[in-house]
C-alpha cells in the first residue's frame, strides 16, 4: 500500500531457497557474478550450543552473510559477516552467548556473494554442536581478516590448552596451541588465518605439551619468553627449530647454530611468537682449522699454559678433565679466536683439572656464515663476533604486505643494519638501506611499497648485520610486514525509502565520524564517498541519499571523506 500522495514505482522479487544445508555436509556450488547471491538455510536443533557457517575451497573472492530469520537476507540486514580476501575460507561462528544475536533454535539464512566479475565454484557447510565437548570451556570466538581468536573464562594461575579439528568426524582433537597459563578471569588466544581446522575447543591441561624432537629438551615458559634447554656435548654444533602448528610440514630455525661449550645448553625466544612447538637438532659437526691441534704444556709454580699451532680468525676451546674416566670434557676457557699462528692459554694452579685438550670450534674468518631464516615479528638473539664477519638474515615478504620494518635493539655495542631485496646478501658496497645510528642506539629500517631506491614487493629480503667494535656484541635482531589497515565498518539497522530518498541508519559512537560509501557494482575495486564526513550525537545516526543514484552496494565506516562534501544531517 502506498502511504504517500504521490505515486511510487518500486520493484518486487521473490526468491525460493531451493537448499536446505544438512548439519555438517559440504555442499557444492557455483555463484555467477553480479549482484544476486547464493542463498541458503539452515534448521538449528534445541539443543545446540554453538553452529558454525562456512565456506571453503572457493577458487574466487566470495563473502558470507549469516542472520537469524526471517526475514530473508538482504545487502544490509545481515548480522554476522566473513569477508576475508581472495579465496581465503569464511567462517562465522555463533554460540548461546553470541552478540549481536545469540543462538537459538530455529531457521537461520546463509548468503553467499559473489566479490569477483566471474563465476566462483565454492563449498557451502553449517555445522551445529549439539553437546558440549568433554573436559571444554565454553568459548567465544572471534575472526578477523587475518586471525581467528578463541576467548575463554579462566582461573589465574591454571594452565590451559586451546585444540582445532579439520572435521568433527576426526578421532582425535590436535593442539594448536602452547599451554597457557592464566594471568586473568579472562584469556584471549589467537590463531593466524588461513588454517586447516575448523572447529576448536579449550580445555585445562597440567603441563606443558612437550614436542617431539631430535634431542630430548626441556621447555620453560615465563611471561616474556620461552626457554629450550638440553643435555649439550661439549663442541657439538645445535640448532633450535621451531613450528606454528603441528600440522605445518616443515620446522624453520629460530637460532643461530650453537656451539655448546658447557654440558648443558639453552636458548631462549622472545614472546610473543608465531611458533607454538620447537625442538633441538644437531646441526654440522664443528669446523675443525685445517690439520690437527698438536698442543704443549708447560707447568710453572703458578700455572699451567697450554700452546698450539692454530689457524688466524678460527675459533677454539681449551677443555679438562679431573681424571681420564671421566665422561665428559669440560670448558674451561672463553671461547679463543686466534689472532696469530701460534696460540697460548694459561690456567691458574692450583685446579681441579689434570688433563687438558684444544679442541676447534670454527674456520677461519673466509668461511661465510650461514643465513638464518626470520620468522615475521619473531625477534632472535645472538651475538656477533667481530672476526666471523657479518650476521646474515632472510626475510620472506608476503604478497599483501603494505610496510616491512627491519630492526636491532637491545645491543651491548655498535651495529649497522644493511638491507636490499634479493641476493646477493648486502654488504657496505651493495645495499639497498642502511641504519648507522652509531653506539647502542636501536637501528631501524622501514620500507613501504613506494619507498625508493627498492619500493616494497613479495619475495625474499636480505639483512647484514655488521658488528663496528673490535669485541663481541649482543643485539637482538627483528623482521616484522604489516597488512593494510581494514576500514571499521559500521553496523546498518535500516534502509528505508523517503520519498525520492534512500535513507541508511547505523548504531554509531557519540563523537566518532562516518562516511557513506557506495559500489555501483560488487567487483568494483574500491568504495566511493557518497557523503561527507558525518560526526555522530546519538547512538544511531540517519543520511539520506537521491534514489536515482547509481550506487547499489552501500556500507558506513569509520573516518573522514574528502573535504568537497557538504554535510546534510537527519
């Protein structure tokens, strides 16, 4: 019925939903472009706690629009939405205590649009858990375009472990998680997207998960790092590796290689980190100097001196031993690089030690060191020996990175950081950036994808790390992309037709700005202004719009529109 004076044209659909989705089978289908989406129900059970809304294996850039119903799923009604880029699986998961709208049973609408101008091929699945998992928490979780957060009530001081499913009909739950321990009522941990389970649960665990490794290590867990320690053989190189998840097929190096000096080894990696399990390997046999350590020693009333004929810029340790049915070798030296042909190393008497040895530890300065793998926003410490030349890193850029930054810190001396974008690795005569702050000062590169010489791109970037002293210098060494930043978007209530206007209301934040943005259609690569910049007074704030405009896809977000608006206000 038309309420108003004058005449109205307007335009009716009706839609058959010829899919009703069966609790936890895939359904396959294909959405043509445009503006029309797949749509679809879903019946939820009384008994259900928790459902969850998906798609998966689309080969295109597909969104999902979930509401309790009716009625029917429109452009702005929804109330739940995933919409990660490219063909990034969506996931909406609703619990008896979800926000906006919890769960309840009864018919829900699925929505399936299609972001690309071809046809997308993707598979359809609503799951619901109709019990409560054994030895569970109840949890709320949270997904965002590049992380899917798990939240929990929790009891400080009790350890906790976070566990995904890829399907519900799987045997066993994995752990995708360290043991956490809590530090609040409430703990939060998340996971970075894309992953292979779908479905997860959180239950106390007594101990930490010990990961299976080559050696046998024991890992120590405070609230600023992670410690790996292990029974070491003396002059044995280590690496310590780690993985974000079991489920990854190969474990990356979160150390340099470690020489063990002692009989006992441990390093330790800073949090937070993206690696959840580690484990120790020993790495290449020592770089034995060329030929063998044939030693002297001479014994004074006060010291016994050792001599050997040795290698300039190799490293070596003398070691003892109280009796020769002792087991092990013990340091008892610093590490020595030779500065000459000959090397001499006196032990005060009197000592415990009545057998001696020199063993090496590494080559000669001409043998170029080995380039760690850095991990994003993952920080590694070493030190750097002024005779072994430059530390070297590599650093993979993702293809959706928008900023990279490079860095130092925490160093004991004087390093400079050079960077360039593929090999070779840079050194003083071939770089692409460089930090040279001098002294302790942090050392800091920032590159964005207009920087110039070398704008920012995918692929492989490589750090030189050049100690400036004549000593030993700690640092801590860091490589971290940053994504672009996501519009907030804002909730629309209503879309109403005002005479020859289209009037949009959304829940706003008194004193935050908003902007009306409009597509004309779905696969159009950016949002236009269509208003100015509105600054809210109440908790829902209305603009209106010309109904001949050619927009046809709308949203509000968060922020400021170019200054040529003037500003009209409901």
């Amino acid at each position: 019925a038309n309420t108003a004076t004058n005449a109205a044209t307007y335009a009716v659909r009706a839609t058959e939903l010829q899919v009703t989705v069966t609790n936890g089978v895939p359904y396959a289908a294909t959405v043509p472009s445009g503006r029309i989406p797949d749509y679809y129900q879903f019946i939820v059970s009384s008994n259900a706690y928790q459902a969850n809304f998906e798609t998966r294996q689309a080969n295109g850039n597909v969104n999902l629009y979930v509401r309790r119903g009716p009625p029917l799923l429109l452009p702005f009604n929804w109330q739940y939405q995933s919409s990660r880029a490219g063909t990034s699986d969506e996931l909406i998961a609703v619990t008896t205590n979800t926000v906006p709208i919890p769960l309840t049973p009864g018919l829900w609408y699925l929505a399936v649009s299609n972001a690309t101008a071809a046809p997308v091929s993707y598979n359809v699945v609503a799951t619901e858990l109709a019990t409560t998992p054994t030895n569970a928490l109840e949890t709320t979780i949270t997904v965002t375009s590049n992380s899917l957060c798990v939240t929990w009530n929790s009891k400080i001081g009790t350890n906790y472990v976070v566990e995904g499913k890829t399907n519900l009909t799987d045997a066993a739950w994995d752990t995708v998680s360290v043991v956490i321990t809590a530090t609040s009522t409430t703990t939060t941990y998340c996971l970075p997207l894309p992953l292979p389970h779908h479905y997860f649960r959180v239950r106390e665990a007594t101990a930490p998960v010990q990961p299976a490794g080559t050696v046998a290590v024991k890992v120590t867990l405070t609230t600023n790092e992670v410690c790996v320690n292990w029974n070491s053989q003396i002059g044995t190189n280590y690496i310590v590796e780690g993985k974000p998840d079991l489920t990854t097929s190969n474990w990356a190096a979160v150390s340099p290689t470690i020489t063990a000096t002692t009989t006992n080894s441990m390093y330790c990696i800073p949090l937070p980190t993206t690696n959840h399990f580690f484990r120790v390997r020993e790495s290449t046999a020592p770089v034995q100097p060329a030929g063998p350590v044939n030693v002297k020693v001479t014994v004074t009333t006060n010291d016994v001196c050792l001599s050997w004929n040795s290698q300039i810029g190799a490293s070596y340790l003398v070691q003892g031993k109280p009796d020769l049915t002792a087991s092990n070798w013990t340091g008892v030296s610093p590490t020595i690089t030779a500065a000459a042909t000959n090397t001499t190393y006196c032990i005060l008497l009197p000592t415990t030690n009545h057998f001696f040895r020199v063993i090496g530890l590494t080559g000669p300065t001409n043998v170029v060191p080995a380039i760690i793998t850095l991990s994003n926003a993952v920080a590694v410490t070493t030190t750097n020996v002024p005779s072994n030349g430059p530390d070297y890193y590599r650093f993979i850029v993702s293809s959706n990175a928008a900023s990279a930054v490079f860095e130092t810190f925490n160093a004991n001396g004087n390093v400079d950081v050079l960077v360039r974008k593929g090999l070779p690795v840079p050194d003083a005569g071939n770089f692409q950036y460089a930090s040279t702050n001098g002294g302790t000062t942090g050392e800091q590169l920032v590159v964005v994808t207009n920087s110039l010489p070398q704008p920012l791109t995918a692929g492989e970037w490589y750090l030189a790390v050049i100690n400036k002293g004549a000593t030993p210098v700690a640092y801590t060494v860091r490589a971290t992309e940053f994504a672009p930043p996501e519009a907030i978007v804002a909730r629309i209530i209503q879309v109403s037709l005002v005479g020859s206007t289209i009037c949009f209301q959304w829940e706003s934040k008194i004193g935050t700005n908003y902007v009306l943005q409009g597509k004309v259609n779905a696969n159009d690569p950016q949002w236009d202004a269509i208003s100015p910049t509105i600054t809210a007074v109440n908790i829902t704030t209305t603009y209106c719009i010309d109904r001949s405009t050619s927009y046809s896809i709308f949203r509000v977000i968060e922020g400021a529109a170019s200054p040529q608006f003037g500003q009209t206000i409901q």
